[in-house]
C-alpha cells in the first residue's frame, strides 16, 4: 500500500502527492536560494588539513566506517547522508523477499497500555504523552529521554495553538466576506451569519456554497445559485445527519451523492454538496462506528489540527486494507477531503491526520498572509521524487511529520504479525526514511515562509517527529 498523499489544489496525481497549489496567481516572488551543498568536514586537530599522529606504540583505532558496518536506514558517507534502503519506492505490501527491511528505531507500544501511566493512573484527556525511547541513538554521542520528548512536545503543540487561534480570528474575517457574496448573487433573500467565527463545520458548508455561486455566477445558472444559497441555509439540517465525533459534527457522503465539477485546471475532480440523500441505517452504523475509532486514534497527534480541520468527508469507493489508498483537499474547500474509504480504523485516522494538516496549514498561510511563487526555486522531493517548488515542499514535510507522530503512537506489540501490523510498521519505516532525505531541503524551504511563529512550528514539528522515530 502506498502512502496517503494529498492536500490543496494541485494536478492529478498518483498516492504519492505533496503538493496542493495556490488558487491565486498573483503571488509575490521570493529570492532564489543557492543550491544546496553538503558542508565540508572540518580538518581533525593539529596541522590543518592533516590528519593527527598518534603517538608511538599506541593502538591504532579502526576508522568509523569500519566500526560500524553501513546498511540500511543507517548514515553512510563522509557527509553523514542516510543512505536510502531502496532505489526506488516500492508498494508497501510487496512480498519481504522483494522489499529490504530496515529496522525501526522504535519501541512498539504495549496495547495493554494505552491511555493509562505507569502505576495505572489515567492519562490527561488531549495530547498523550510520548512513550519513553531511552537509550535509543539519535545521532552521534546522543540519546534520547522521555523528558527531552514531552518536553518538545509540549512546545510543538504550544505553538500549534497560538497559530490555530490566529486562523480563526481570520476565519471571521473570511465567513463575513464570502456571505456578502452570497447575498449580492441573489438579492432579497435573508442570510444569518455565525455570531464571530464559524466553526470548522460550518466553515466548510460556507465554502461549499460560496464555490457553487461561483459556478453559478459563471455558467449564469439561477437554478445553481438558489442550491448555493440554500445549502448555507440548510446547514442545521446538514450538521444533524453529521456523525458526532471527538472533533465535533463530520458530515460522511458518497462522491455520487455530490455535485461533481470537472476542471482541466483542477487536476483532480471537485465535489461539492448537494441535497443530503437517505443513507442505509446498517451502513450509517458502521461509517460511524469506523470514523469515531479513526478520530480517536488521530487525536494522539494534537487536537487542534484535526478539530479545526476536520468537517467533511467525501469517498469515491471502498478499498481493502492491502490496496492504494489515494486522498487530496483543495485549498479553497478547507476541512474537506475527498479519499478512498477503508473500514480500518487507524488507516483512516492517517488519511485524515494526513489531509487536515494540508487543510490547517493552507488557512495558517491565509492567516499569516503567506504566499509563495510557482517560478521560486524548486527541491528535491522525496516523497515524490522529483523536484518541486517551495509550497510542495513546506506542506509534505509538516503532513508527513504529523503522519510519523501518528504512527509512532499506534505501532503494533513485537509479536503481532497481523496483515495491518506488518503495514503500520513498513508505513513508519517509510516515512522515516523519507523525512530524513527530505529534511535538508524542508529546513532551506521553512526559511522562506515569512511568518515568524509558522516557520518556528514548522521546524519545531519535523525536529519532534525524526526524534518520535
């Protein structure tokens, strides 16, 4: 299986996406970096450029290649570059014979654990704390401790919540703009807005409808405007046929009970709401059931993300658990996704972890007033393996950052050799490794986001999910 990929407007694209693209073009230009080298070692102590003599007699020590053997997942070269336990990405449930293993740098947690300290007392409702990692190598001459994690933990999701609490301030700012315009496309016709800024469900109706007026303004069809204004009007009775979950009301449709939009300059196909239609009781049973487990399990990695970010879902079929599982959001459509359903729980709870971080990170940039050019330079992404602009880069690195946090936290007992438990280990040796590749290039592409607190928790994020591997 193939990672989830996804998150904002972008072109069509296989499960390996990282790059949503910006609906405006008008976007101001960034200097161009230089390119990136590896750093030159520094010359050992005495004569510079010269390696030191030991003294007489004294035993000679092996070279650090030679006391440790390079192999996979393990950094190799006079740079210290991770060397890649594969050429290429290969499916993730391929036979082990064909795909090399890299051990994971991870305890597996004890289910029998979960939710409780040691000494069974219960744990603090929101963020759980990181399990401890001790004497885990982390690099040269360093560990790990269980304090070092909460610690960065704590101030990752510090961090989290100021810009969260930024974005619906401007949340407000944007519901009032889009129902101006939906009261100016059909006059006289009464529309109450929230009292101060809309929540995350009522956020993504608001854009559903005000991207059907647009539609509807440019086809000049009057039967698709009164739908739009009537959608925001309906919205009590969309939020009563929502599944209730931890991060409040999600509205779970079928793609083929959506208003489907084909555009060449969409890359992927649109669905907007339509008419709510009847659902069967025993499948609306079982997409709750499956969808609270899902959000439970992603709350692990911080709620405000998945509260803020988390309102519709729109599936285009059903797929086994060994199948690609594809995902993607618009940027103008924020707390909605469209994907590939999957009646597994904590695969689910990745695909939305995965694309509420696209559908958070796209309004913190809307917030801080950051854009970014599409000439700008461009950086090797690994996570699709080619190059790509400053934007693709940013958002791939902070969602598959947040999918390690995720994984870490439900890895299956060492003796678990189920179908999933073999997936959720290959899915976060995957992404390890691939944010390890990718992290040279994240650090130069957060040094062009010009918004101080969002490039500090961009850097806080991916720092706190290689020490989580």
């Amino acid at each position: 299986m193939a990672a989830h990929r996804g998150g904002g407007r972008r072109p069509r694209r296989s499960a390996a996406r990282d790059r949503p693209r910006l609906a405006d073009r008008r976007l101001r230009r960034l200097p161009r970096l230089p390119a990136l080298r590896p750093a030159r070692r520094p010359p050992r102590r005495g004569h510079p450029g010269t390696r030191r003599t030991p003294p007489a007699g004294a035993p000679r020590r092996a070279s650090r290649t030679a006391r440790r053997p390079a192999g996979p997942g393990r950094r190799d070269g006079r740079h210290g570059h991770r060397r890649r336990a594969d050429r290429h990405h290969l499916p993730l449930l391929e036979p082990a014979a064909v795909r090399r293993q890299v051990p994971l740098r991870l305890h597996p947690r004890d289910p029998a654990a979960d939710g409780r300290r040691e000494g069974g007392t219960p744990r603090p409702v929101g963020r759980p704390e990181r399990r401890t990692l001790t004497a885990v190598p982390k690099g040269p001459k360093t560990l790990m401790t269980e304090a070092d994690t909460v610690e960065a933990a704590a101030a990752v999701t510090s961090l989290q919540a100021g810009l969260t609490a930024r974005l619906v301030h401007h949340r407000a700012e944007r519901a009032r703009t889009l129902l101006a315009s939906l009261r100016s496309l059909v006059p006289g016709i009464r529309l109450d807005g929230p009292d101060g800024a809309p929540d995350a469900f009522d956020n993504a109706v608001l854009h559903h409808a005000f991207q059907q007026a647009r539609l509807a303004a440019r086809t000049r069809d009057a039967d698709r405007a009164r739908r739009a204004v009537r959608l925001w009007q309906d919205r009590a009775r969309l939020r009563a046929e929502a599944v209730r979950t931890a991060v409040g009301p999600v509205l779970v449709l079928r793609a083929t009970d959506c208003d489907a939009v084909d555009d060449d300059r969409l890359g992927s196909r649109m669905y907007l709401l339509d008419a709510s239609p009847e659902q069967d009781a025993a499948e609306r049973a079982r997409i709750a059931r499956t969808l609270n487990e899902a959000v439970d399990a992603a709350l692990a990695v911080g709620g405000e993300v998945l509260r803020s970010s988390t309102a519709v879902v729109i599936w285009t079929e059903a797929v086994p658990l060994g199948a690609t599982c594809r995902s993607y959001t618009f940027d103008f459509l924020p707390g909605t996704v469209v994907l590939n359903w999957t009646d597994e729980p904590l695969r689910l709870g990745e695909t939305l972890v995965h694309e509420a971080t696209h559908s958070w990170l796209n309004e913190s940039f809307g917030a801080e007033g950051v854009s970014f050019s599409d000439d700008g330079p461009r950086f090797h992404s690994p996570w699709k393996n080619e190059d790509r602009p400053v934007f693709g880069i940013v958002h791939a690195a902070l969602a598959f950052a947040n999918v390690i946090h995720y994984l870490s936290r439900i890895q299956p007992a060492p003796d678990d050799d189920s179908p999933l438990a073999a997936v959720l280990r290959r899915r976060l040796e995957a992404e390890l490794e691939s944010l390890e590749s990718g992290h040279a290039a994240a650090l130069a592409c957060f040094d062009q986001v010009p918004s101080e607190p969002l490039r500090t928790y961009l850097r806080a994020a991916v720092a706190d999910a290689r020490r989580a591997g």
